[in-house]
C-alpha cells in the first residue's frame, strides 16, 4: 500500500484560542522574559484561585526547578494574601506550611511586635 503525504498543519492554527498572548500589558514590556512569565502565572493563579486565597493564605501553591541549584516557590502570603514568587518577593518559610510570608511583610512583623 502507498503512503499518503501527510499536509503540513501549525499547531498555532489548532490552539489559537487556547493561549492567552493578547493580555501581555505595557508593564510587562519592560521586564525580562523569565520576570514577566512568572508575573503572568502569578496573575492567573489569583484569577484560577479567586476567592480561595482567603483559605489558601500561607501555603506553597508551587515548586519548580529553575536550575539545579535554584529552586522557585509559588505561595500565598499569609499577610498580604497575594500570589507571590520566591525569586521575585522573598520567601519566609514556616516550618508547618501554614504561614508562609513575603520577605515584605516578614520584615513589618518584628517592627510590630
């Protein structure tokens, strides 16, 4: 039996409405590649979460592996209750995974109490 010439097909044309590309903004313009792609996923675990941050506050959301020494974390400050990223924000891990905090709001902390 003969072969049949498959047609070249994009995978562009098959997930062209799957990805968000149109909702890249002026302020990420300005960052470097690898800030602005953790910017866009922080933006979409606070769309995905909404309302559950509130619950969620203080907990990892994510680990990924930058290299193999840097490791990136994704979590909820337990003060602020926004999405934050190791990298970017800082991180104060608590031993009990239940009121982890940005470097930020780790810092007001001390001068508080």
């Amino acid at each position: 039996m003969a072969r049949v010439r498959k047609t070249k097909s994009s995978k562009k044309d098959l997930y062209a409405g799957f990805a968000d590309t149109a909702e890249e903004t002026d302020e990420d313009a300005d960052l470097p590649k690898d800030e602005a792609g953790r910017l866009k996923i922080k933006r979409q675990y606070q769309d995905l979460l909404g309302i559950r941050i509130e619950k969620l506050k203080g907990r990892i959301l994510n680990r990924e592996r930058i290299n193999k020494t840097i490791e990136g974390i994704y979590f909820i400050c337990a003060r602020c209750m926004k999405v934050c990223h190791s990298l970017d924000d800082g991180f104060t891990e608590d031993p009990e995974n239940v009121n982890n905090q940005c470097a930020k709001c780790s810092k007001q902390r001390p001068a508080a109490a």
